[in-house]
C-alpha cells in the first residue's frame, strides 16, 4: 500500500509525511500556495518542477505517490504530460494519481483532463479543504486501470458509482442531489420573461 494509501485509510488526522509528492507549476505564487498546503498535510518536501520537461526527468528517477500538475504549461501541457505518462511504462509512476488544477473547469477541460488519464481536475484558487478531499477521495477511489488503443487511465465510467466512502461528495459546498419538495410557488410566465429580458445597464 502506498503511502498515500495509508494516509487515506488512517481514521484520525491525515498526515501526509511519507508520501512522495510531485508539483508541476510554471507560476512561483501558486507554487509556493501549493507546498504550503502540502506541508500543512506534512508533506516534508515535495518535488517541484516547473516544466513538463523537468518533469518527465523526475519520473524516470524517483517513484511518487502522487502528481499534482497545472494544466498550461509551455512546450508540452499538462494533459498532453499526463497522457504521456500513462503510456510512458515507468512503473510505478505510469499508474500514479495524477491531479491536474487549472484557472477554470469548463466543461470541455473536465473532459480534456478525463481523457488524458487524469484522476481529477481542480480550479484555482485552491483551500486546503478542498485539496485534501481530492486527494483523500483518488487515494480510495479504486478506479481499475483501463488500456486500450486510444486511452490508458483509470477507468472513465465512475458517474453512477459515486464518491468513495467516507468522503464528502465531489465538494464540500456542493448542494444535494436530492430533489426535494418545493418550498415556495412556482414562478409564473411573466415572471421567467421578466428575468430573462435584457436590461440596460446603469452608467
């Protein structure tokens, strides 16, 4: 069990101290914002690279339990690393989590960061809370590996399993799934045609 399982699987404090973390951020301010979370997890010294060619070096030499990569990069994107690493066979690097962050999750990055074999995308600005879910819910999620022509990476088809156990939902502030009952009227015609005619905006 990795490191990372382990943390995962304590039912105390998560304490993050004998993982290996790999950071890939070309931008010093949201490095340093990550490895401030990391350590507050007890992350001693995550690996820092700025480029995806720095990199693809440390995944040849160092075994890591976790990656967290920024999507825009300069020669080689973080999609376009993390597809290379599935189909690298550095084991057991080519297996690693690997969580991207961006500045926005449109729908069509969700779907970039699903197809090139990543196991979850986060927005910026980051909170601690929010990265230690993630992390928590990839370490238990237990997704089986998929390999195929087109694609290497956990497998895709997870919607109808839900979050782990134990974990919160895909967001702490998200709101239920749960459709319940209606607590005020519906709203009439007029009022939908009200709402949605343009309106001049004040000088």
């Amino acid at each position: 069990m990795s490191a990372l399982k382990k943390a995962a699987a304590a039912k105390a404090r998560y304490n993050l101290e004998h993982a290996k973390v790999l950071i890939v951020e070309p931008n010093q301010h949201s490095m340093e914002i990550l490895c401030q979370i990391l350590n507050g997890f007890g992350v001693r010294a995550p690996v820092r690279c700025i480029s995806s060619e720095d990199a693809m070096t440390q995944v040849k030499k160092t075994e890591f339990d976790l990656i967290i990569c920024e999507s825009d990069l300069a020669e080689m994107d973080g999609y376009d690393f993390v597809q290379w690493l599935r189909r690298s066979k550095i084991e057991p690097n080519n297996f690693t989590s690997v969580i991207i962050i961006c500045g926005h999750t449109q729908t069509s990055k969700v779907h970039k960061a699903r197809d090139c074999g990543a196991n979850f995308i986060l927005a910026k600005p980051l909170t601690p809370k929010i990265v230690m879910d993630r992390i928590v819910w990839v370490a238990k999620e237990g997704r089986a590996f998929i390999e195929c022509e087109s694609y290497l990476g956990p497998d895709r088809r997870f919607h109808s399993i839900g979050p782990p156990p134990n974990t919160e939902g895909r967001r702490a502030d998200d709101l239920s799934l749960e459709v319940g009952d209606a607590t005020e009227p519906n709203m009439s015609q007029d009022d939908i045609d009200a709402l949605l005619q343009p309106k001049r905006v004040a000088k």
